[in-house]
C-alpha cells in the first residue's frame, strides 16, 4: 500500500516500557498520513472492502480537486485552502493566542473569542495597532487588540453589541446577559 518508515523500539530496563520510534522523511509522513497508506484508508480497505473501494467512498473523503490530486502535498494544499475559504485566523494580541473564526466574524466576535468577559465589557477595539468600529470585518492575519471598561454593560450596549457580531457564540452570550439583567431588573422589585 506504500508504507514506508524506519522503526526502532527502544526499550527502558527500569519500568520495562517500549517505545516505538517511527523515522520518516516528508514524503513518506505524507503517504502515511493522507496517501494511500493512511491508517483509516488501510484499515477499511481490509475490513470494509466493499465500502472502501465505492465511488460514494473517495468523494466522501476528498473533493474531485483532492481526487485528481497526484501528489500527497497537492491534497494537503487542497485542503488546507478549502478549510480556510470558511475561517478567519486573527491573532490576539492580549492573551497571544490565534483565533480561528468564522469568515464573517468582526472585531467584536474577536473580543467575545478572546473571553465573555472581554466581549461583554469591551470598550474600544484596535486592529494592527489602528482603532475601528466593534462591526468591523476581520481579515486573516490581523493582530487583535481589546480594550475593556471594567464595569458591566448596561443593558441598550448589549443590545447594541448584538447587531455587531455574527458567531453563535457570541449572541448566545449577549443573549444569556441580556435575559440575567431582565431577571435581575424584574425579580427585584419582588422582594
């Protein structure tokens, strides 16, 4: 199936643990990984032949650009751009982690990525250094920055920071926040 890989057991004498250490060059990690020498693809080819060698099978896998692929590297390519056609990679400049968003996200969903927190309470947002509006559609490679307030939004800023986001997870916070403080503001004239 084109397997190829230099194995070596390395044994401990202390606790009598084996390690299996696998030498490969790129190509052959290729072939191993994604080729036709995949663990997944072999396995099903000796125990799902019927399944394995379907054409529903391989379009279920790879797309026909992946498919028409003659190279291992030209289907990791492949992929890579069709995964990124959907998600934004920004990096956050106050925890220095890169968030992976979807293609719409704005400088808000950034901050709401970032932490609830941060989002909630989120006061201005700078993208590469430059301040822009919370709405403000993000480009892959920007470098986030948030400034918070510190206090808890009123109920109208949440509102507002509503119209300006566009992942789940960030209106269902706001949404979340907005039903606490309606609870709050009602349960308390109860009492």
């Amino acid at each position: 199936n084109g397997y190829q890989s230099i194995h070596q057991y390395v044994r401990r004498r202390s606790d009598r643990t084996v390690v299996d250490v696998q030498i490969r060059t790129k190509e052959m990690h290729l072939q191993a990984e994604v080729g036709t020498a995949a663990h997944w693809s072999y396995k099903d080819q000796i125990f799902r032949p019927d399944v394995a060698t379907s054409e529903l099978y391989r379009s279920i896998w790879r797309s026909n650009a992946q498919l028409s692929a003659t190279q291992a590297m030209e289907v990791i390519r492949i992929s890579q751009k069709l995964l990124n056609q959907h998600r934004t990679f920004v990096f956050a400049e106050n925890t220095s982690h890169v968030l992976n968003l979807k293609r719409s996200a704005t400088a808000l969903d950034a901050a709401f990525a970032i932490s609830e927190d941060v989002g909630l309470t989120a006061e201005s947002i700078y993208l590469d250094g430059q301040w822009v509006a919370k709405n403000t559609p993000l480009q892959d490679g920007q470098i986030v920055s948030v400034k918070t307030s510190g206090s808890v939004p009123v109920p109208e800023q949440v509102e507002t920071a509503s119209q300006c986001v566009h992942s789940r997870c960030a209106k269902s916070v706001i949404r979340r926040n907005l039903r606490d403080q309606w609870s709050k503001t009602n349960s308390s004239g109860f009492r």
